[in-house]
C-alpha cells in the first residue's frame, strides 16, 4: 500500500496552509493498493519531536475500504457523512479532527507521520477517543499499513 498527497512528498516541508500558522486545512491524500480483504481505513497523525513527548494531530477512522483519497479540509466534525460516516477523533489539543503543525518557535525541525491502516473491519469506537483507545481498537485487525512523513519548523 502506498500513501501520497499532492500538497507535499515524503519528508519534504508541509506547506502552511496545512499548519497551525496558515489555514490549518487537512492535506489531501491519495493510496492505493490495500490489500484484498480491507474493509475500513484509519488515519493517525503525530508528532515524535514534540516538547512533552509525541502530540497527536489527527485520528480518523472507519474510512470505507473503496476508498482511495482524502479531499483537503476535512471538517473537523465527530462524524464525516461526506466520507462514508467515518469517525474522527481527540488530538492532544484536545479537539476533534486535524490540527496542523505548530511546533514551538526556534525548537527545530518537526516530523509530521502520517499513517494510514488498513484494517478488516470497520471499528466500534465512539468519536472523540484518544490514541490509545483507537491503537487498541485496531490490534488484531491491520491487514497494512503505509507511512507519509512532512516536516515542519517555526
């Protein structure tokens, strides 16, 4: 499985209107080739480099498995209709939905990993959960996995 966005390659700066900074849009994404068998996708966002240890910017899950991109600006709604009910849910912020990047002024170069799940079934997990709820939710179910990594400094 391979995971793109038009907005910016791998380990290449997310542009600002994609941070904290600018209009704090979602970027778009794109996959292809999951696996036979997939079902549903979950999308998780973080940041290692974080001053208090890794931040979360993003938890989606339950994106239908004929799915194949991510338009910009998702809202940052508990529920996504438009996406085929998928289910967003709390960023260290805490607030639902994506927050972009927005790493302390002067603190260096940030890693932004985007990873997308494929799993073999859609998940029964409320909105609004944290990470660790939802990486429990996934265990046992993630048929792959693909990994986008964008960087960004203040």
């Amino acid at each position: 499985m391979k995971l793109e966005s038009p907005a910016f390659a791998d380990g290449e700066r997310i542009p600002k209107e994609y941070t904290g900074e600018g209009q704090d849009l979602s970027p778009p994404f794109e996959w292809t080739d999951p696996p036979e068998g997939t079902k549903a996708f979950a999308l998780i966002c973080d940041d290692p480099d974080a001053p208090r240890g890794t931040w979360d910017h993003w938890l989606l899950w339950n994106l239908p498995g004929a799915l194949r991109q991510l338009p910009e600006g998702v809202p940052t709604t508990r529920t996504l209709p438009d996406l085929g009910g998928a289910v967003q849910g709390a960023n260290s912020w805490p607030k639902i939905g994506y927050g972009g990047p927005m790493p302390p002024p002067g603190h260096g170069t940030h890693h932004y990993h985007f990873v997308l799940y494929a799993l073999d079934a859609a998940l029964d997990l409320k909105p609004g959960a944290a990470k660790a709820a939802l990486q429990k939710a996934m265990k046992g179910r993630v048929l792959a996995e693909a990994r986008l990594m964008g960087t960004y400094s203040r």
